[in-house]
C-alpha cells in the first residue's frame, strides 16, 4: 500500500490521454495525485497518422507525463481492478484513494516508453516508403487521415482503403461523408464500402487480401485502423459494473460524477455523455473536474458542484497537411479553410501548452 503524502487528500486517476493527462496537471498542487497509464508518455491521439509519413512529428506530439506532471506519483501500469476504497494494478499495487478519476477512454497497445514509440512511427514510415501500395482497413477517423496523409506525401503511391459501412466517417453526418470520398477519390484513392477484411489472422507478410464481397486487393503493406475498443473491460467485474451502459460506457452524472458514487468521476470516451467523443470534450471534462474536487476537498456542498452541459457535434478530420473537412453545427465543409485550423500542426502547440510544456519544443 502506498504512503500518503502530509495532509493532502488522495486523488487516483486512472488514465493518461488527454483527459487523465490535463487533469492530474491541474490538480498536482491540489492533491496527492497518483496518475495510472501503462505508457510513461501521453500522446496526442489524432497527430499519429502524421506521424506515420513524417516520424520526426512524433518529437512534440509525444510527451513524457513527467514534462507536465511534475509534482504526483506516476504509476506506469494499468489498472484492473477498483474497489471502493483502492485501485490495484497489474503488477499487484494497491493505491488507496480519497477521490477516483477514471479516464480510461480507449484501451492502448502502445509500447511503454517514449522511445520505443518514436522507433515504431520510424518502423511504420519505413514500410509506407518501401510500399507502392498500400491498404487501409476501415474508414473512420483514423483510417480517412491516414489514406489522406498518405495521398498528400506519396502521390505515387497505391492506395486502397475498405470500409464494412455504407459511408466513410459514420460518426458525422452524410455530407462530411460524401465530401470525403470525392476528396480521395480525387486524390486516387481506391474506396470500397459495405466491405469488410477479416484481419484477425492476417501476417505481416500478406500481401493479397479477399473482401467480404469477394473482391481480391493486392497491395505490399497493409494499416488496420478500426476503432480501438474502449477501455473500460477492467470493470467489468468490478462494484462498478452496474455504473454502465450497454456499450461499455461509465454513466455518469451532470457533475460528471459516477452514477450514485460521491467521490468517483469519469471524464473523456469513457462517459456516456450524450455528444460526439472528442478530445476538445474530454478536456472540458477535466477542467469542470478539477473544480468540482476542489469544491469536494474545500468541505463544499455538493449543491455546488459544476454541471457540464455537452457539447454540440462538431469534428475535424484532416486531409492531409492543408485541407479538412469539418463538420460543424450549421455547415458542413471540406478544403483549405478548415484545413488552417487543423492540419497543419493538428492542434500539436495548442495541447502542449495546455500542458504547460513549450508549444514549439520536442520531448526528452
Ligand atoms: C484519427 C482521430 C482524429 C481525432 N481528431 C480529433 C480532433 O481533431 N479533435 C478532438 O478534440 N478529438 C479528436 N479525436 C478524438 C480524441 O482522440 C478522443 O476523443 C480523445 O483521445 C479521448 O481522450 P480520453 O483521454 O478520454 O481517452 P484516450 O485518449 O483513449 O486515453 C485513454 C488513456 O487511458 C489509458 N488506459 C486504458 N486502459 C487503462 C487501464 N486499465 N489502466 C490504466 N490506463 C488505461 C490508455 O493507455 C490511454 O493513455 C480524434 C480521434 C481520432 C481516432
């Protein structure tokens, strides 16, 4: 069991993306943080497929959680278990907790240091470079960025991206779709929907590949970009397994507090908050957090906690390094407009300095 730290109240939180990451910054001063993520760096999800044709990207967008985090205790571990009083860790920890925050978004097969993930994107480039075609499995966020990433850089080269649903970027509305695929298609982007591939016993070494449809797909490499599954399997066996929904999703209340628990909050993709799962969100989450525990760890009523409104559809999906599409509450649009405010940096010194490291700088 962990020491607790003078006087302080204990604050656990569970997961180092951009919502555990912002969070266990603001509240270090606060509280006696522990933050538990089985990476010793936070990543900024959506600057990876950037990374992939350009690795040196990687340099800023990987930042080491002790850059930003610099007065709690790191566990590099993941959590799988949660009583009502501890978390306990892979390797047997037990960390007792005043106050739990579960930020578990997605589960992350990354590997555990910065290095070894900066080695990986130069892998991944290596094998784009040495392919002259290409094949991407699934058409969501991160499959539409890579294909674009890789049209944009490597016109050259072949690329065929398969979809199992009707349209691409199912999680925005049909124009953004359809706006999407005329842009790949212009850029020579083979697209199949309603398609799928069985990757489960897939080699590295295929090289030819059957749809459901019957179709055959030479290509010299290949991308599996479906959706991560959402990391909440850890609880299911837990006392919290009746504090879910159906997909999997920790509900939660207008405080972002777990429901029917007094000092348990989620925050990020692991809510069940009725918006669209974004980044921009799951900070807002951890900003109204950091002051709801204030108020809980002042002795405040909890008449006076702050409720989170969510927030209305929109996204961004880049196009490459200049263009977007951007689906936005009244229009939907694609090209170089939206394209200035993602693409180019992808919002890289922006989340930095949220962070409180140098926007500009690289990692250690
Ligand atoms: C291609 C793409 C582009 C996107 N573009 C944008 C954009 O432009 N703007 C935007 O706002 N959003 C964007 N998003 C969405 C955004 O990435 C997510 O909404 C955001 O990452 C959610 O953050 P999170 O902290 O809740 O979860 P995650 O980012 O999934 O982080 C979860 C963390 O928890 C850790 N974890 C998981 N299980 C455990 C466990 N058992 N124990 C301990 N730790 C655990 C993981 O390792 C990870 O560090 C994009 C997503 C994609 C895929």
């Amino acid at each position: 069991m962990e020491e607790s730290r003078g006087s302080k109240r204990r604050l656990v939180i569970v997961g180092g993306g951009i919502a555990g990451a912002l969070l266990a910054k603001n509240m270090q001063f606060d509280a006696d943080v522990f933050l538990v993520d089985p990476k010793e760096y936070f990543e900024i999800p959506w600057a990876e497929l950037r990374s992939k044709v350009e690795p040196t990207f990687a340099d800023r967008s990987i930042i080491n959680h002790n850059d930003y985090f610099t007065n709690g205790r790191l566990v590099t571990s993941s959590a799988v278990s949660v009583t009502e009083s501890e978390i306990l860790t892979k390797e047997g920890r037990v960390i007792a907790y005043d106050y739990l925050v579960l930020a578990t978004g997605h589960e992350s097969s990354a590997p555990r240091t910065r290095n070894d993930r900066l080695e990986q994107f130069v892998e991944e480039n290596q094998k784009i470079k040495s392919s002259n075609s290409i094949l991407i499995i699934g058409g969501g966020p991160t499959g539409v960025e890579l294909a674009a990433e890789i049209a944009v850089d490597f016109p050259q080269k072949k690329v065929t991206l398969v979809h199992g649903g009707p349209r691409l970027l199912q999680f925005v509305g049909p124009k953004a779709s359809a706006k999407t695929l005329n842009w790949l298609t212009s850029k020579g982007v083979d697209v199949l929907l309603d398609q799928t591939i069985d990757s489960a016993g897939l080699s590295e070494e295929a090289k030819e590949f059957k749809t459901s449809a019957g179709e055959t797909i030479h290509a010299d490499c290949y991308f599996i970009c479906i959706g991560r599954p959402l990391g909440s399997s850890w609880l299911r066996e837990s006392f919290l397994k009746d504090c879910m929904d159906r997909q999997g999703r920790l509900i939660v209340d207008d405080s972002l507090r777990v429901m029917g628990k007094k000092n348990i909050f989620a925050i990020g993709d692991i809510t069940d908050v009725a918006e669209i799962k974004q980044g921009f969100f799951a900070q807002k989450h951890a900003i109204i957090v950091a002051k709801n525990l204030r108020l809980l760890m002042k002795g405040m009523s909890e008449a006076s906690l702050h409720k989170y409104k969510p927030g209305t559809a929109m996204a961004i999906v880049s196009l490459g390094r200049k263009e977007a599409v951007a689906h936005l509450p009244v229009i939907t649009t694609i090209g170089c407009v939206p394209g200035k405010i993602k693409s180019k940096d992808l919002f890289v010194g922006k989340t930095r300095k949220q962070l409180g490291v140098e926007p500009r700088g690289g990692g250690t």
